[in-house]
C-alpha cells in the first residue's frame, strides 16, 4: 500500500520552521536566516521514497499585518490550516505559549493530527522545558508535543518517524522526480532576498522584493537577469551601496549559492528600481504572487 499526504509547517517568525523543512525534505528548499519575516510564500517540499510521498510545506511566520504583505502571509499560514493531513506547529524554548492566542485557537480546533515541535532545546535546561511542555498540554492538550532541535537535527528523524505513521493511504499527487512545487525562477528570487535579509540592517530587507527577468538555461550555464524593487529612492542608494560594493557583494554571494543549488555555471546581472509603497498595492503585490486575482 503507498502513503501520500500534505505535512503543514506553522508557526511565529524566527522559531526555525524553515530549517526544520530543510532538514525534513532533504534539499534546500526554504531560506532560512536569523531575521523573523524570511519565509513570505507557502512552499512546498516533496519527499519521496518507492512506497510513500510527503508534501511538505512551510508558511509564512503568524505575525499581527501591519501592511497588505503581511496579511497575504497571514492568509497563507491561514490556509495551511484548511488542507493538511498532519500538521506540525513549531515552536521554540523562547516564545510564550500566548504569543498567537487567536491562532492557537484554531489549531486547538482541528481534527487532524498535530504534533506540536519546541525547537531549540539546546537553548534552554531541562526544568524550564518540562514547564514549558505543560504549559502548551494546557493550550493543546490534543497535540503530540516534541522537544527538537531543528538546527543540530536532535529529534528530527522522530518527528519524520511520527509524520509517516500518520499519514493515510494514498497514490502520489505528485510525480516521483519532482521535489518542489516551486519553479527554478522562484529559487533564484528567494536566494537574492537571503542575501540582502543577511546583509542589510532595519526596514530595507523588508521593503525589498526580487523578480527574475531573463532565466536563459543550456547545457552548462544559466544567464539571469535579476531585478531588485525597493519603496523608496532612498533605500535604492543602500542597496547599490559606495561605488556599487554593496549590490556587487549580495550578488557575488547569490552567485555562489546559485552554482550550487542548480549546479552549473551562473552569469547573474542584478539591477534596483524604486516601486513606491509595494507592500500596500494590490495590483503589484498580485504581480508579485502574493495575492489571487
């Protein structure tokens, strides 16, 4: 009999979801950095083995919307909730239970499987963590809770353990070569915007989204075009940087990660345009991908 099934991934910013799905599917799916906000679509990754299929995906992190952005990331975390089979609400030693009441709640409400992950254990002792661990009985007292470190993958292989004693009997729904819902375009974006969320201090990261203009592949190489949108023409100055030298760091750096992730010779051309108040637009946040028509 094969096993197929979607495995949602939720939870606040910066608990570890993103690299929790890495270390789940294998491949480097989701970026993942220590700024909270990273993960802005619902991504998926596919596991697969002769007689079973995981669809895995990660959502953005629960945050209250300050701006239209963000309720199209609340909306996608949202939607985790409507369509998975088992699901895996992460979090971490440091956040409060209370953090998302509202959220918790609709968790707490569900009929499948949840298997409730405090991440970074490494980060606390033992009788915090026992505390911590009745503290969410009391929220979810259905859920299975596991200690883990996504990080130094403690647990992790536990946690693949549970999910596949869950999951319910099903033929593929994807083909068994495909590991991602994702297109190449999607990774090149997301590889640029770890970048700049590692190399760039306060708002900028935020206020910044990438597209791929030109994605020209052969046998050996990959030519790009990337561009880098911005709000403000201030912001366009800190990203290119003195004489160029920021801009041509963040793209040496994506080159790299680029030649790895598709393993062939990348030519990368970043360029930076100024689209006024993005994150408030319906229309250009539909260009970006974030809303439905």
């Amino acid at each position: 009999m094969h096993k197929a099934g979607f495995v949602n991934i939720v939870g606040n910013p910066n608990v570890g979801k993103s690299t929790l799905m890495n270390a789940l599917v294998g491949e480097r799916i989701s970026i993942a950095t220590f700024k909270a906000q990273t993960t802005r679509h619902r991504i998926m990754g596919i596991y697969n083995t002769d007689d079973m299929q995981i669809v895995f995906s990660d959502t953005p992190g629960v945050v209250k919307p300050a701006y239209k952005l963000q309720e199209s990331m609340l909306n996608f975390s949202t939607s985790a909730l409507t369509d998975a089979d088992v699901l895996l609400y992460v979090t971490d030693v440091i956040e409060t239970p209370d953090k998302h009441n509202d959220f918790v709640e609709k968790v707490g409400k569900m009929d499948i499987p949840v298997l409730l992950l405090i991440n970074k254990i490494d980060l606390t002792n033992q009788e915090k963590l026992i505390v911590l661990v009745e503290s969410w009985k009391a929220l979810l007292p259905k859920a299975e809770i596991i200690p883990i470190s996504a990080a130094t993958k403690f647990n992790v292989d536990y946690v693949m353990k549970r999910v596949k004693d869950l999951l319910p009997d099903s033929p593929p729904y994807f083909d068994k070569d495909q590991w991602t819902d994702k297109p190449a375009r999607f990774f090149v974006t997301e590889i640029i915007r770890e970048k700049i969320l590692l190399y760039y201090d306060k708002e900028i990261p935020y206020s910044v989204e990438v597209v791929v203009e030109q994605f020209k592949e052969d046998a050996k190489k990959i030519h790009i075009n990337a561009v880098i949108y911005v709000e403000r023409e201030s912001q366009k100055g800190i990203i290119i940087g003195k004489q160029g030298r920021a801009l041509k760091k963040v793209a040496t750096e994506a080159r790299r990660d680029l030649e790895k992730f598709f393993g062939k010779t990348i030519y990368l051309e970043t360029f930076v345009k100024v689209d006024k108040d993005w994150r408030n637009s319906d229309k250009e946040l539909r260009n970006f991908g974030y809303q439905q028509d």
